[in-house]
C-alpha cells in the first residue's frame, strides 16, 4: 500500500472493523484474517489490537473471554447496540463521501 492508501486507511479503520464484527462476532487475529482476505493485506495485527482496545473503551463492542485450546482465552468482540449506531453513521458518512468522490472524479474526466 502507499502513503495515500495508509492516510485514507486511518480514517476508516475503525468502520471497516465495526462492519467485519457486525457480520460475525470475532477475536483479534480472525479480524486480522478477515481483513487481509479482503485485500487489506498490509495492516499489522498491532494497528488492529490497538483499535479493538479503543472500540471497547468508548463501549461500541461486548466482549467475551472464550476458553482457547492455546493459551489464554480469547476475547470475541460482538457488536452491541451503541457500535451498531456508530457503524450506521459511518455508512451514511462514507455514501455521503463516495457520492462527492465521484462526482469530482467524473468532472475531471
């Protein structure tokens, strides 16, 4: 990814995550997978384990320990009602976003 995608990454992330764990509640390393499946192969677990701490203090995810064959247990994020409103407004920012996008974009050509 290049310097322009990382910038417009940062921005989105978050909804990006919020959206994968409205699908499917999921622990950190399946977000990861999740996301590297849909091309979003550069981000580092790190940059996904921060985010999922900060989704769970501002209270937009239930967690669950779940009991893991390896290790410690697993924290599973689910969507709860507050990150379900925070994901709505980030679909209507984003359509909002996409449609001026491309309105300039169509412009220019």
């Amino acid at each position: 990814m290049g310097k322009q995608m990382t910038e417009m990454l940062k921005g989105t992330l978050e909804g990006i995550v919020l959206a994968l764990i409205a699908g499917q509640p999921a622990y950190g390393y399946e977000i990861t997978a999740r996301l590297r499946e849909q091309g979003f192969t550069d981000i580092a677990e790190g940059t996904i384990y921060a985010l999922l701490v900060r989704i769970e203090q501002r209270g937009l995810v239930d967690v669950e320990k779940v009991p893991s064959e390896k290790g410690p247990p697993r924290k599973v994020y689910s969507l709860n009602p507050r990150g379900q409103q925070d994901l709505d407004e980030f679909w209507r920012t984003w359509s909002f976003l996409a449609d001026r996008i491309a309105q300039l974009h169509a412009k220019g050509n």
